[in-house]
C-alpha cells in the first residue's frame, strides 16, 4: 500500500518526541543516585518508560548516555550578579551557589564529578568548562569594580577566586562535613575581600 504521496507509510509505533528528553532525565537521576556503576541502561529504559532498543538507537553505549546526561549536569549557571559594588556581587554568587550545593542535587553533583573525573576524562572536561564560565564571570565582576573605582589589587586573581571556594565545597562534599550555609555567605565574603580589596 502507497499513501498518495507515493511513499510507503511506516510501519510500527510512531517515535515519541518526548522520548529522548525524558530518557536523560532519568540518566541524570540515576547517575546522582547510583554513579556511573549503579545505573544501567534497563533502568533508564524503565524509569523513562521506553524499551532499550530506543535507548541503543539514540546512544549506542552507556558511557555515551552518561556522558550526555553529565554534559546537561554540568550546563548549569549560577546567574551573574551587578549589584553595584564587589563584595555585593559576590555575596549574591555565594549565596545563590550555597543554595545549590545544600540541595540533595548538589551535593550528589560535586561527589558524582570527582568520582566521575577520576574514572573518565571526559568528565574533567566538563567541570573544567563550568569552572571556566565562572572565572569569566569573576573576571568581569572586577573590571566592573576597577571601573567604578573600587580599591582592587592588580594581584586579585579570578581563577584562584574560584578554585579556592570551589576546593572548600569538594572537601566538605567527599568528608561528609556539613556544607557551608548561605548565613556564611557574609563569613566568606569577608574572607575573599581581604585577599582582593587594597
């Protein structure tokens, strides 16, 4: 049978549009859940609803899915700030990744990446790009700072601005120690000033 068109019609279920979003969904679920060696393509499938042949025709092995759910982990901002001076913009970043990193979700994130890095390259190319996201956002924060006149030292170094925080949250992730709260955020602005301001 021809349509009118002059092609075959196709045969089967038509594909679910909404098939491959949720299929990461549950990869991301389940990889902060369980790490890359507790998830399995027969739980995703079922979470997701879908058979594993839809999985394998879309990612032909599970370290692709995860790397593909880990690479939608990863494409998260914590927003900008100008706020008009400094210390304001940082503490908004710091409260809002304090925020975050008390969430289930992010504490899950920062142990699946360190586990995750030291299984698969791929992963440390992930965090390096969010890292380096961040340290543009706090470069331009202080050329704001320079511009309005604010006392910052020519020495203030963006990139040690955030590996020093970011270091405090892997630590405090991989030894259980409890999370600096957003109440700390003034604590460790007051900490960064001394290092940046004149």
């Amino acid at each position: 049978m021809e349509t009118n068109s002059g092609e075959r019609p196709r045969r089967g279920r038509p594909r679910d549009p909404e098939a491959e979003p949720r299929i990461r969904r549950y990869a991301v679920q389940l990889l902060l859940e369980r790490g890359f060696d507790g998830m399995t393509v027969d739980d995703v499938a079922e979470a997701a609803g879908v058979g594993k042949a839809t999985i394998y025709r879309r990612w032909a092995s599970k370290e692709l899915l995860a790397n593909d759910a880990m690479a939608q982990m990863f494409d998260i901002e914590i927003p900008d700030a100008d706020t008009g001076s400094i210390a304001g913009d940082l503490r908004q970043v710091y409260r809002d990744a304090l925020i975050f990193v008390n969430s289930k979700e992010g504490i899950s994130l920062i142990r699946l990446a360190v586990s995750e890095m030291n299984r698969d390259e791929q992963f440390t190319v992930f965090y390096r790009s969010f890292l380096q996201r961040r340290i543009a956002l706090t470069a331009a924060a202080l050329e704001r700072a320079r511009r309005r006149g604010e006392p910052i030292r020519a020495s203030a170094d963006p990139v040690l601005m955030v590996q020093w925080l970011a270091g405090v949250l892997i630590v405090r992730a991989l030894t259980g120690e409890k999370m600096p709260s957003v109440d700390d955020a003034d604590h460790l602005v007051a900490m960064t000033m001394r290092c940046i301001a004149e």
